[in-house]
C-alpha cells in the first residue's frame, strides 16, 4: 500500500496515471520500485559547490557574512565573478 499522502504532486500525477493504464496492481507495484530508485538516485553536490559552501559557511559562524532570505544568485563573468541578490 503506498502512502499518497506522502507524495508530492508530481509524484501523485505519475501514479493515478500509471494506475489508469496499467490498472491499480501493477501501477502499484511499478511505482513503488521506481519510487525506490529514485529516492536511492539523490543528486550529489559537486566539488565546487562544496567548496563555495564550505568557505562560506566559515564566514557565516565568524560573523562577517550573512545571506539574506531569498538568497544569492552566483555566476561567473568575463574574469569575475557575479553575485546577485535572488529575483524572490
């Protein structure tokens, strides 16, 4: 029995269409595996992010930086590097 509760939207979108086509046994069952694998298929951060967020995080506790609520856009430039306060 799957908890639909527990699911986002796109997830409960996926699953009433699977169990209409496929009926509600095998939908069932084909959701839950690929539910599975694609809670096991998380994205991992990349180095630099790592890095970004680490040396920040240092600045954080130290006081001399605190991010705003909405957060910041960071992009590179030509020879720089671009940081932008978030459009929210």
């Amino acid at each position: 029995m799957i908890d639909e509760t527990a699911l986002t939207k796109g997830q409960l979108r996926k699953l009433n269409a699977l169990r209409k086509s496929l009926g509600p046994a095998i939908a069932d069952e084909a959701f839950s595996k690929w539910l599975d694998r694609e809670v096991n298929d998380e994205p991992q951060a990349d180095e630099n992010s790592r890095a970004i967020a680490d040396t920040l995080w240092s600045l954080i506790r130290e006081g001399r930086l605190s991010i705003r609520r909405g957060g910041y856009i960071v992009r590179r430039g030509r020879g720089r590097v671009i940081v932008e306060a978030s459009g929210h």
